[in-house]
C-alpha cells in the first residue's frame, strides 16, 4: 500500500506517542467524570435495555483516528516519478585502422592475430555507445571498411567480415593505413578525433610515408594510439600458399617497427603499446577506453504528488461525523 510513498517530514511520527497517552487520559477522566448514586434499592426505577450508553466510547475512537490522520498529513506522504534523461555532451570519433596482411594470420595469439583482434575489438566497440566508429583495412594499400558512424551493428558487422584475402596489394604500408584514417576523421565536428592503429609488422610498401601521415593528423588535431601485435621472439607464420589454396605455416622472426609506432604516438599526442598475446591485447583496448572517455550528462527529473490533502480532507469528514453524533444520538450520554 506504502509501496512508492515517501516522507519528507518523518520527525512528525512521533507526535504518535501523544495517543497512548490520550488513551491513558481518557480512562483515568472517564472513571473520575462517572457520576455515583448510592441507594439501598433499585426498585421504583425503570431500567433501560439501550445500547447507546455502551457505544459512546466510540466518541473518543474517532477523536484518535482524526489525531492520526492528522499526523500522518503532517509527516507529509507523496509519490516520486524520476525520470532519466541522458545527453553526450562530448562525442568521441573513432576510427579503428587494421592491418589485414598474411602474418596477421600468425598463430602467435589463439586463434590467430586477426580473430584475437576482431574479438577484443568487438568488446571495445560495444563499449563505447556514444560514439561513431569506423574502420579502415589495410596491407599494401588501404580502403575505407565503414565510415564513421553511430550504428554499432552496422560496425560489429563489418568488423567480423574483416579477414585476410588476396585483392588488396600485399606488404605492409602502414602510411597509408594512417592517411586513410586521417582522411575519415578530418571533416569531423566531434571534440575528439581518435586513431587506433594496429600492425604487426614493418612499413614495408605504400606510396604515402608514415611521417608525412603522422603530420596530417596533427594537422586535423587527431590522436594516434598504435599497437604493435606479435610475441617477442618467433611465431608460426605463414609462409607460402599451398597447391590447394592453403597456407603453409613455419617459424619466423617477429619484427615490429617500434620506434615508427612510438614515435607516430607521440607526435600525435597518443600512446604506444605491445600486445604479445590475447590477455595483453585485451587489456590495451581496456587501457585505450579507459583514457578516452565520452562526457555524458544526465538529467533527472522529479514528479512529487503530494499525499496529505486526501488525509486532511478524510479526518475533517471523520470530525464532522464525531460531532455530529456528539451533540444528536449521543447528546444524552457526554
């Protein structure tokens, strides 16, 4: 019954302490008030079989009900609505470059790197509600994936397509990974402009070098967080395509350009980091949303309905009735 109601005057409860001691009153000024008629026989007086006499206690029933009406009024009881309302009031657009050539097939982290990558990607980008996301594949060349865009379906989607294939140029060209990511973010009117580039290689090909990319984001005020992807030492890598359309794999060395990334990062005002297996790699992209968070403000709105006025009006009806009996039906007996 008092599911939803608060209130906001509790203290008023114990003005309920005032009734045990009415009730006390009341017997101790009924018992003084009864008027007493010592006589040595009833005989020559009419006896009466009403009921009313036995049923004016009723009187002060009443009276205690108006008091705790009244009380509970005074304590004020109401009903809160709060309704939520949620407003980014800074979007973060972000575009996620991935590097699809063969060694991204390496077995170093399980499955391989590019379904350990598309895994931890896929919770990040689930992560990040309030912002537009786009991804960019690239190897020898580059090419839009998705454009940056709030419909995170549309990204997980496009994300889980993403797999090594032989119409993009072999080769590793990392500037032009970057470039293209620029170029997504650059007419952007978000308030912050986000690169995730992953390689896990060198910059081997490509006709835009990865200095010159790295101005251009900075020039659009865009920063580059890079992630070298492979375990130190060797991997099982691709080697070469077999007859049958499959891959040969065999030990290789791990070669990451590093300093290229760190110094992409830093220019860019970003951060370098090293994944060696999955755990690592998780943790990054928790560390990457963790540093850039989306401003979000929340609005709440409060709907009181007071409660006390349905009291008031129920003791006045309960007063009136009290006195209506006083002075009609129980005028002979108070």
């Amino acid at each position: 019954m008092l599911d939803g109601i608060e209130f906001l005057n509790k203290e008023y409860f114990w003005l309920f302490l005032l009734l045990p001691i009415a009730l006390l009153w009341y017997v101790f000024k009924f018992n003084k008030q009864t008027p007493e008629l010592k006589i040595s026989s009833l005989q020559g007086f009419k006896t009466s079989n009403s009921l009313l006499p036995k049923f004016k206690h009723i009187l002060f029933v009443l009276r205690l009900m108006v008091l705790g009406l009244i009380i509970t009024a005074m304590a004020r009881p109401r009903t809160v609505d709060v309704s939520t309302k949620t407003k980014t009031t800074r979007g973060i657009d972000i575009v996620m470059a991935i590097d699809v050539s063969a060694s991204m097939l390496a077995k170093d982290l399980k499955p391989n790197r590019l379904e350990a990558l598309k895994e931890v990607a896929a919770e990040f980008i689930k992560e990040r509600p309030n912002d537009r996301i786009g991804l960019v594949e690239y190897a020898g060349e580059s090419y839009t994936k998705t454009p940056i865009t709030s419909d995170k379906a549309i990204v997980l989607r496009s994300l889980e397509s993403i797999q090594y294939n032989t119409v993009i140029e072999g080769g590793t060209a990392i500037g032009m990974g970057l470039a293209t990511s620029v170029n997504r973010l650059k007419d952007s009117k978000a308030k912050s402009k986000i690169i995730i580039l992953l390689t896990d290689g060198v910059n081997n090909t490509g006709f835009i070098d990865p200095k010159i990319a790295s101005e251009l984001a900075v020039e659009y005020n865009i920063k580059t967080y890079t992630i070298g992807l492979g375990t130190n030492g060797m991997a099982l890598t691709p080697m070469r395509i077999l007859p049958n359309g499959e891959f040969e794999y065999g030990r290789a060395q791990v070669e990451i350009d590093e300093e290229l990334l760190k110094e992409i990062a830093d220019v860019t005002g970003g951060k370098y980091f090293r994944a060696t297996d999955n755990k690592s790699l998780g943790e990054i992209y928790d560390e990457i949303n963790k540093l850039e968070k989306t401003d979000i403000e929340e609005f709440k709105y409060y709907n009181y309905e007071e409660k006390f006025r349905p009291l008031v009006l129920l003791a006045g009806i309960i007063l009136l009735f009290e006195l209506l009996l006083r002075f009609s039906i129980f005028r002979s007996f108070v």
